[in-house]
C-alpha cells in the first residue's frame, strides 16, 4: 500500500512539474503510444487529454491530429530531432528528445513544443526551457531509481535469471552466496539484493575478508570491550556484526577467511549473537549475510581449507554470475552506458568507431565488466579525437584487444542480429506488415524484403 501511494504521489509530481512548463510536452513509449501530455501541449494543438493519451502516434497522424511524427523519427534514428511545423498559422518548434534505459533501448520519447513565430523570444527563454527539461528528466530518472535490479545492464536471458532470482530471495532473510569471477558486479548484486529487501532502510556493512591483516580480523567482526588488549579504545569499539545489526553484512572474498575464524563467524550465525573481545555479555543480533568470492569453495574444502559447515550455513541461496565472454550480447550497452557515463563525467562528447566496437565484442574480458568499463575510460580520457578508432588507441590496449589472435567481429553481424530481433518483435506485436512498418519507422516494401532475407514468414491471416 505505501509503494502503491508512492507511486502515486510522485506521479502527480510529475504532471505537476510538466503541466508547470510554458512549452508543450508530449511523452510517448516506444511503441509510440502517448503516456503524458501537459496542459500546454493541449493548448497548443487544440487537442484534449482525453483525445490523445493512450493512442498510437500513427492514429493521431491518420485521424489528423497531428502532421508529423517526431516520436517516430527518434525512435528510428535514435538521436535528438527538430522539426518545424506550421500550425494555425504559427510556426512550432517540435524538440524530440531519446530516454534511454539501462540497456540501452529507447523506453520514452520526450517532445518538448515550442511557438517559435517569434525568435527572440525563443532566445531568451532557452536557457529556462533546458533547466525546466532537465528537471522533470531528473524526476524520471528519481522514479527509475525505486527499481534497485534496473540498474544491472543486461540482454543476456542467463544473466536476467540471476537478476529474478536475487530479486526474489531478496524477499526473505536467507543467506545468498554470490559466486563469479573477479569483476563480474558480485557487489553491486549484494547491494541490490540489500535495497530490495525490507532491510532497506538498515546499514549495508561490507568487508573485503581478504584485505584485513589477522591480527585484527576478529575484533574487526566481533568489536572489543575496554581492555580487551594494548592499545584498546577506553569505551571498547562495536564490531562489523553489531554495525550491521538491521541490516546486511556483506563478506566480500569469503573464502580468505581464516580456518580458526570460521568457526567463531559459523557460531555467530547459528546463536545469532556476538561476544565481544574482552566481553562476558553476550549480544543478540538481527543481521542478514551475503557473502561472496571468486574462489572455488568446495575445492577448498577438500583441501581443508574451507570448513563444509559453514560452506553450506553461507551457501542457502547460490547464485553464479556469468563471466562476460559468456554474455556477449550485453557488450554493447555496457559499451553505451561507459560511454555516456565517463562523456557527462568529464565534459566530453566522443564516441567509438565501429571498427573499434568489433574488437570490443570479439575481445573475451577476462577482467569482466570492471576491464570493460576502464578500458572505455582509458579509451576517452587517451583519444585526442572525437572518433575513437583503431589510430587512436594506444598501442598496449589494442594489443590486448587483439591478443585472442581471432579475426575480430564484424559490427554488421551484431547489427543483423538486432535488427532481424527488432522486426520479428514488431510484426509478432502487429502481426501485419504494414502495422510492424509504421511501428519501425520504415516503409511496407522495405520491411517485407528484410523479413524475407531473415526468413520471418508472414501469417496468412494479416491485415
């Protein structure tokens, strides 16, 4: 019911802060169905909500509401559009402008409407016209933001059955064991699987097992009273347990742990309950644990470096993240999410030549996404161009990229692929040649000849 109430409150934020701008703004999804327009829009067009919402832009186009379709030029071009159109006798400036979700995909179109008949007027008022914009663009992204597992960037459907999974058990208080090669986002799982959990709003306390000396790895996890030993705070120091009371322990690198330490951490989470170094009292405990390494546990354990017990107490619910030499599809929206990422960090607008995008998708990571997303920054703060092509890397990371020996990707491959994806889900959404061409922006003739070469077959029952 809250979540609910939520929802509804902030979605009346946005048709406040929407209906608030002087400019016109129509949103539509990516199947050009009209979700929002403000009050200025329909003042504009002389069109009311209840016309427009909810109905596909080609309708309106055929029913002549509308004389162009800006929604439709983004969507295929997937870039900003502007065109000018003359209505009543006024000249209007229509600005498109591309939401883009974690994938990569486009998820909204943005129309922003504008009375250009006089210019100077639009001049003045650009500046605020851009401000206005970007709020409510950061006020959708604010709604996005309530969806923890969209931020993991995937196509892949074995890497989107992890993603369910820990959304699921991200419901109870069962232990989950994160299992994956260095680099493949086992962090950013356990924090999500935090965020979705109604422990949400407790401490999220992480410790790299491997990163703390022994001699201070106990009082690390279980704190120590006034005393306990040379040097001791004087009022005794809580430990990561006590910390994390709440909320979520996260042991990163878990299979670093000491032998004779994972005995007291398997008691802990047995009793739940602590004592403390130096302490008598025993304190009760409220703590979920997430753990997670790249090592292999149960080899481990038959080299009796791994207690089994513990092994099983931590490993309730498994969950093994895909390398990204096994996942190539998500790749490329990686590539795209760096990319906008580190241009809007460092002020910068470049962008990454095909050629150079082959060899990203040929190449087999074996530092995983954390590879992916350095190279990519390394690739845009080293390039002195705009372009990023092959002249432009320096030489130690082509030589990486390259050094599989494999003759590197053709993009046209991967663009294919996309492409015979893309049409064969319109036309199943349609089923009719002619609706799937107007939803994908391209003529009847057009679509037909590329089904044909994709052997898409046509129902015989279409209209």
């Amino acid at each position: 019911m809250a979540i609910e109430q939520d929802a509804q409150k902030l979605n009346k934020e946005l048709n406040d802060i929407i209906d608030s701008v002087d400019d016109g703004i129509v949103v539509a999804d990516a199947n050009c169905y009209i979700v929002r327009a403000n009050k200025a829009y329909q003042r504009m067009t002389g069109i009311t909500a209840k016309e427009f919402v909810g109905k596909h832009v080609g309708v309106l186009l055929q029913e002549g509401y509308m004389n162009i379709s800006v929604t439709e030029m983004v969507l295929k071009r997937k870039t900003r559009v502007n065109v000018i159109d003359i209505r009543n006798s006024k000249e209007f400036l229509f600005t498109g402008n591309p939401i883009f979700d974690e994938s990569g995909e486009i998820s909204l179109v943005v129309t922003a409407v504008r009375d250009v008949s006089e210019l100077e007027k639009l001049k003045s008022q650009l500046a605020k016209f851009e401000e206005e914009k970007d709020t409510y663009l950061q006020e959708l992204e604010h709604f996005r933001s309530q969806q923890p597992f969209k931020k993991i960037i995937t196509r892949n459907p074995q890497m989107q059955e992890k993603i369910d999974m820990a959304h699921y058990v991200a419901k109870v208080d069962s232990t989950v064991l994160i299992l994956g090669e260095s680099g493949v986002g086992k962090e950013l799982f356990a924090q999500l699987i935090h965020r979705a959990s109604k422990r949400s709003k407790g401490p999220f306390i992480k410790i790299n097992c491997g990163a703390v000396p022994p001699s201070l790895i106990e009082s690390e996890f279980f704190g120590y009273d006034s005393g306990a030993f040379t040097g001791a705070l004087k009022d005794g120091k809580p430990g990561l347990f006590e910390l994390a009371n709440g909320g979520t322990l996260f042991l990163d690198e878990v299979g670093e742990l000491p032998l004779d330490l994972q005995v007291k951490i398997l008691r802990s989470i047995q009793d739940k309950e602590i004592v403390r170094l130096g302490g008598k009292k025993a304190i009760k405990l409220d703590v979920r644990i997430v753990s997670a390494t790249n090592r292999d546990l149960e080899e481990m354990i038959k080299e009796k470096l791994f207690r089994e017990d513990l092994y099983y107490r931590l490993k309730v619910v498994p969950i093994l993240i895909p390398p990204l030499r096994q996942r190539k599809d998500d790749i490329l929206p990686l590539v795209t999410e760096f990319l906008n990422h580190f241009n809007k960090n460092y002020s910068l607008q470049k962008w990454i030549h095909p050629d150079v995008i082959g060899l990203l998708l040929e190449y087999d990571w074996p530092g995983n996404i954390r590879e992916l997303e350095n190279m990519i920054e390394r690739l845009i703060v080293t390039s002195r161009a705009d372009c990023i092509g092959e002249e432009n890397i320096d030489q130690l990371s082509l030589a990486n990229l390259r050094q599989s020996g494999r003759k590197p990707a053709l993009l046209n491959e991967y663009l294919e692929y996309e492409e015979k994806k893309m049409i064969t889900e319109a036309y199943q959404m349609t089923n009719s040649t002619r609706r799937a061409a107007k939803l994908l922006g391209i003529s009847q003739s057009a679509l037909v000849k590329k089904m044909k070469k994709y052997a898409i077959k046509a129902s015989t029952t279409q209209s």
